[in-house]
C-alpha cells in the first residue's frame, strides 16, 4: 500500500552556509517568498487514514442497525462473508486497497464484539488474507480474519463496498468527493438487512501537471 | 563587494538544478522479446531515493517491463507508485525557487502529457489482466480527465459526447460546485455518483476503448456506448472493434503494444530544444489473430504513440517545466546578487551590472541542457482486439500483417464463459520475433 509522503525539506541546509549579512537578508527574503508563494504538494487520493475513518463510522452504523439490535447470543449464527470494494470511481484501487477497508472494518471492535454479543461473524475470503498480510504486515500479521470457515463455509450473508467519487477540478483546485456505501444482505432472501452509506472529501492545490 | 566564492557558488548551483542521468535502452532486447532480460535491466537501475528526478520514470519504465515479461504483480506495485506521484498535484511547485537556494532544484520527472497518460493506461491494464475492469474503468478515466487537466480548460468539447441526453450526466464545466451539480440532477447526488464521469475532447483512443470495454463489462451500458462512440468519433477505423465490444461478443480483450516508442532528443542552438522522433516507424499493418491456426479476426491500429509524441497537445510538459525553473532561477539569483551588492557597497551601477551578467549566464547555462529524460520502453502502438477464445489453453496467436517477423504467442488466455465477463489479456508483439518461440507461428 502506499505511503509516501513528502516532507519539504529545504529548511535543513540553511544553517550550514555562511553568508555575508547583505545576502544574507536577501537569501531569507527570497526563501520566505518562495516558501509563501508554493503550496505544499497534494493529493486527492484515498489514503489509509481515510479508510480507517470510514471503518470506524460504518462499524458503529452496523452495530446499531435494528437488525443487528434485535439479535442475542443465542440468536442464530449469521456468517458474513466480506467482498471487496467495488470500485465504481475515478480513482484507480490496488488490490489490496480493495480489500483494506474491509479488513479494518472486521478488526474493528464493535464489528469484533458482535461475536459475542450478537452471533455474527465477519470473515475475510481466504485467497485474501495473504494479500492483505503482505501488504500490511504490521496491521494484519496476527489477524485471523474471522477465523476458518469449513467446507459448507456456511455464509449466510455477505457484506457488499461500492466506492463513487463525484470530481471538481479547475486549474490548481482539484476536490474529490468520495462516498462508499455498504450493504448487508442475506443470501436466504437476498434482501438487504442494512445498508449506509459514508462520504469524505479530499482536497488539494497545485497543477496536477506540476 | 561579493566575493568570488560566492559568485562560483551560485553558478555551480544553477549548474546543480538541470542534471540528467542517463539511460540505456535495451533496444536489442525489446525488439526480439526478450522482456524478462529487459525487466531485470531496468529493474536494476530502479532508485529508491524519493527525491530523485527519476524515481517515478525509474517506476514507469519498470512497471512497462514488468507487464511485458508477465509479471502482473510486480507491474502493479510500479504503477502504483507512479500512479500515486502523477496524482500529486504541484509536486515541483516548491523544487522553484526556495529550493534552488538549496541546490535541491531538480525537478522531479513526471513526463510528458502522453507519458502520463500511457502510464496510467497501463495500470488500469495491469489491473484489467488481474481482472478488474472497475479498476480498468477508473484508470481510462483518469488518462483522459488528464488531457483536460493538461490544457488548462474545464469544460467539455462542443462535439464531446453527451450522453447526458439519455440519461447519463455530464458534468459540463468543472467550475460547478458539487452541490449545484446535485440539485441540478434529477436523481440529486445518487444519479450524479452513479453515472458521474466527464466525456472529454480527448483524442486517447486506447482510453476511449478501454473506458468503453469496461462499462459494458460493469454493466454500465450507456456509459460504455458514449465512450466507444467517442474513439470512433476520433479515428472512425475503429468502428468494427467497437461494435464486437459493444455487442459483447468475445471473452477475450487483447490489448497489443507493439514496437519501440519514439526517442526524445535534444536539437536546435546548445541542443537547447528537445522532440521525440520515430523508431519504429508509424504504419497501418493490421493486427492478425489467430487460435488455433485459424485467422479470427484482423484489427487495425488504435494508438500511434509517434504521432502523440509529436502533437502540440501531448509533448510541452517538460519544457514549460524546464521553463519554470529557469525562470524562477534566474529571478532568485538576479534579485540576490542585485540585492546584496546594493546593500554591502550601496553601488547601485555595479548592482546592475552583476545582476545583468549572472542572468545572462544563468540564461546560457539552463538553455544549454535540455532534458531529454524520458520512457523509452513504451510501445510505437497499440491494439486492441475482442476475440472468443473457444476453450482453455487454445493457442492463441498474434501477428502483423505484411510484417512477417512481428509474431508472438500470446500464452494462456481465460475464456470465461457467456454471461461470465471477458477477460483482458496483454501482450507485446516484437519487432523480429521471439528470441526462443514456443512453437512455429501459424501460417
């Protein structure tokens, strides 16, 4: 997964020159103008924050959902099984990016807790879980994500990602607006049980070309 | 009075601010095939150094060699990052002026506007073989919301296509608010997500056919008929190709590069200007199919990529970034040595005079090193063929008419069944055939 970030670095190598103080005065005013004039480079690219956000919000959503709320430990087990991301933007996903958000949203507590408290399980396909241990070690080294499922796997729901962006661009503004929806069907009926749907924007400035 | 030191200080830091590394083409090898042995010479010269001048072009020309030899993986975690980089927006907006104080005035490489977007073809490529078409979908997108961004304009062509009429939104002028196009969607914000793309007057037929393919296979039919119709609109060779994609009919989509893209070279007064010119020569032989021995199809060219190297529109990037940094340079140390002459000696002629020799010289020193940086693995041109693969493992294979030595078998291609999707499939067709063939080509 991605992570690069770019740090402007250029204030780290003025201490070391030694200037007489007329250039010296006129070296820190044409930094300073150089500095205020250029704005540091962005992206309107999903990043990891981004999803660990929506995550958050969309387990929360999940936990309280009337369907989920009406249930008990010994209601009856409800297995879950995670697609990925359906990517219906602009925005080009990796395939680890496609499942990333879902695994965060199977690590998160509340999702993890309905176990317990509600007989609901979310698991990760197993052609998956390498692809997200290798691209996030440190994240899902120990994830089981939701444990083995037998040979009848028996899934009972599955819980669907759609990724939109709407874009906004003129010269150096570019603003994406990005909304992932979710929802919880059940294979018996295939009806939805719960659906929701979360938005975020990101913005930047700078010619894209730059 | 400055010093001499001090003057030699700023020359060899105008020096510092255009250095090109450079590059060697494993010409040899990509014109009979031997892509592993490119990947691992390119792959080779790859630079982790973030702030390098080539670290997306190192990932560029990497991720193409990847993709040529087979290896999907390793092509998408390439153009991943290069994808990430061109994304950034004013990546060398800071790499001006308050960086040239600091000799770290080399601009990183994001290419020319056709290397952008071939380089973004080709992740969704790459994910289209991983078999991804929404990703295909995002990236055709992506390359050609790229040629909008490049010109500077918001809004789309007048003879664009439209497919708002039925339907399908267009957001017509980028200067619309998200809120506005909302409301005024009959759907409100749902209709506009749901077919929220912008049809731009771009002549990036590979992205047109792509974007096409992809929306049909998403089920996403108008969208996918507006595309198709914009690459026929632009080169109406294509029509054929579009019907077979629009009909459904095949499940296969060949994607074939073929040749060497042309070479960036450096020309005119102190080679101070640069142009791209020909390898391969451009030309009309058509692209040959073949399973089983048998002629399925024959396809016509859809991108030249020599004559996008040498339209205005795709190739000024570099120069005008070039440009940028020259001007910002010389505008810095005129103003500083201008600027402290003034002050220590409050000689006002011999401010003049220094600043006036320093441009001068910073002018001669910039114009006289044009970069010539550029990906030098891309394809001269690209196919793209809808074909029924009629059972797993059929020997497929590739050829160019009227070039007897551009073969290639194309190896394992999936054929899902109807109603299965299609799969992508890319391939690269040498200029002398493989070095060491599976079999004899079909006649």
């Amino acid at each position: 997964m991605r992570g690069l970030r770019w740090v402007n670095r250029t204030g780290r190598r003025a201490a070391a020159l030694r200037l007489g103080p007329g250039l010296g005065l006129c070296l820190a005013l044409a930094w300073a103008l150089g500095l205020g004039g250029c704005a540091s480079p962005g992206t309107t690219r999903v990043q990891i924050e981004d999803y660990q956000e929506i995550a958050a919000k969309m387990s929360l959503s999940l936990r309280d959902a009337p369907a989920v709320v009406g249930r008990s430990p010994s209601s009856p087990q409800w297995v879950v099984s995670m697609a990925g991301l359906e990517n219906r933007s602009t925005e080009v996903l990796t395939e680890a990016e496609r499942w990333y958000v879902l695994a965060k949203v199977r690590a998160a507590q509340p999702i993890d807790a309905l176990w317990d408290d509600r007989r609901i399980r979310f698991v990760i396909p197993p052609e998956r879980r390498s692809l997200l241990r290798q691209s996030q070690p440190e994240e899902f080294a120990t994830d089981d994500f939701g444990g083995a499922l037998g040979p009848d796997r028996g899934v009972t729901h599955t819980l669907d990602a759609t990724l939109r962006t709407v874009t906004r661009a003129q010269d150096r503004h570019r603003t994406d607006l990005f909304l992932i929806e979710f929802q919880l069907l059940d294979l018996r009926s295939g009806e939805p049980v719960w659906l929701d749907r979360f938005e975020f924007k990101r913005a930047a400035a700078g010619f894209l070309w730059d | 009075m400055i010093s001499r030191g001090v003057l030699l200080w700023l020359g060899l830091s105008v020096s510092a601010g255009c250095v090109t590394t450079s590059m060697q083409t494993p010409t040899v090898e990509l014109h009979h095939g031997a892509y592993e042995r490119v990947y691992d010479r390119v792959g080779d010269e790859v630079s982790d150094d973030r702030g390098s001048r080539r670290y997306v072009l190192d990932r560029l020309r990497t991720g193409v060699a990847a993709l040529d030899a087979g290896r999907v993986g390793a092509a998408e975690g390439y153009f991943d990052q290069v994808y990430d980089l061109l994304r950034t927006q004013g990546l060398n907006a800071d790499r001006t002026v308050a960086s040239v104080v600091l000799t770290e005035g080399v601009k990183i490489w994001k290419g020319e506007p056709f290397e952008q977007a071939l380089g973004i073809a080709y992740f969704g490529i790459t994910r289209g073989v991983q078999g991804s078409w929404d990703n295909v979908r995002a990236a055709s997108a992506a390359s050609l919301f790229y040629l909008r961004d490049f010109a500077g304009k918001s809004s789309a062509s007048s003879d664009a296509p439209r497919p708002g009429a039925d339907g399908y939104w267009t957001i017509q002028d980028a200067s619309l608010g998200l809120t506005s196009a909302a409301q005024d969607a009959d759907g409100g914000l749902d209709e506009v997500m749901a077919g929220g793309y912008v049809a731009e007057r771009s002549d990036f037929t590979l992205g047109y056919l792509l974007h096409g393919a992809a929306s049909l296979q998403l089920g996403e039919r108008a969208e996918g008929r507006a595309y198709l119709a914009a690459a026929t609109a632009v080169d109406p060779r294509l029509r054929s190709v579009a019907r077979t994609i629009e009909r459904g009919q095949y499940n296969a989509l060949l994607v074939v590069g073929y040749g060497i893209g042309p070479v960036k070279q450096a020309y005119g007064p102190a080679e101070s200007l640069t142009r791209f010119a020909p390898m391969t020569p451009s030309g009309d032989q058509m692209l040959v199919v073949e399973v089983d021995g048998r002629e399925v199809g024959r396809y016509p060219v859809v991108l030249d990529v020599n004559r996008m190297a040498s339209d205005h529109r795709w190739n000024s990037l570099e120069d005008v970034r070039q440009a940028k940094a020259v001007l910002g340079e010389v505008a810095l140390y005129t103003g500083l040595v201008a600027g402290a002459i003034a002050i220590e000696n409050r000689d006002e002629n011999a401010a003049i005079v220094a600043g006036a020799a320093l441009l001068t010289s910073a002018i001669m020193t910039a114009s006289a090193r044009a970069d010539v940086a550029y990906c030098d693995l891309f394809p001269q041109r690209f196919y793209v063929a809808p074909i029924t693969v009629p059972y797993p493992g059929a020997n497929v294979w590739v050829r160019l008419s009227g070039l007897p030595r551009a073969y290639r078998e194309v190896g394992v291609v999936p054929n899902p069944p109807p109603g299965y999707g299609a799969s992508l499939v890319y391939t690269r067709v040498p200029t002398f055939g493989d070095l060491a063939p599976k079999k004899t080509p079909a006649p």
